[in-house]
C-alpha cells in the first residue's frame, strides 16, 4: 500500500514510497490532481535528481505544476510531461497505482490488478 485515499488532498503534498522496478527499489511518488491518483518515480528527467523541494512536496506554489525543486522544471502532474525546462521533450517515468477500499496501491508489473 503507497498510502490511505484521504492522505492526497487535490494539489497538496504528495506521499513518497518505494517501488521495485526491474529487480531494483526506486524512490517514487504519489499526488492528487483533479481528483485523480498519479505517481511516477522521484526523478527529474533532465538530470535523476529527486524531485520534492521539501519531503512530499512536489507541486509548486500554484498547485497546478510538478516542479524539480533543483532545476525548476514543470512537468504535467496528469501525464508527467515536461511543460517547461531542461527535459527536452521527455517525462515522468510513471508508476501504476489503483484506488481500492479507501487506499492507494501499486499496480505490481505484469499483474492487471491488485487484491
């Protein structure tokens, strides 16, 4: 489990979990926007630098944008695609999640469902 529905307010602070990738633990992240669930691992595309400018943030003062607190590229919290910045047309590497029961939760690689 990533964390409980109501910990992700629309906008607000996101909650950091580990996710295993390839046989690898990777930083990554959960937040909110316009009601929906997103999470994608915690690293710039630019340079793989994490991206909270402080622990769980991760929107900027707007709420509208994801930002890399060290180099102040916004990328799309619905899609990770950088708006704006060194990223050069890349993105977000995504991470799979699910709401089930009032919890967020990892959509495990080559699985189709959590239970």
């Amino acid at each position: 489990m990533v964390c409980a529905s109501d910990d992700l307010v629309d906008g607000g602070r996101g909650v950091r979990f580990t996710v295993n990738r390839h046989g690898v633990d990777e930083p990554a992240f959960a937040v909110r926007f316009r009601g929906q669930v997103h999470a994608y691992l915690n690293r710039c595309a630019h340079v793989p630098v994490e991206m909270d400018w402080q622990q769980g943030e991760f929107f900027d003062h707007s709420g509208l944008y994801l930002i890399c607190a060290t180099h102040g590229a916004l990328y799309a919290p619905d899609s990770g695609q950088c708006l704006m910045g060194r990223c050069n047309g890349k993105g977000l590497v995504a991470v799979s999640v699910t709401e089930h029961d009032g919890r967020v939760l990892v959509i495990e690689e080559g699985r189709d469902s959590v239970g």
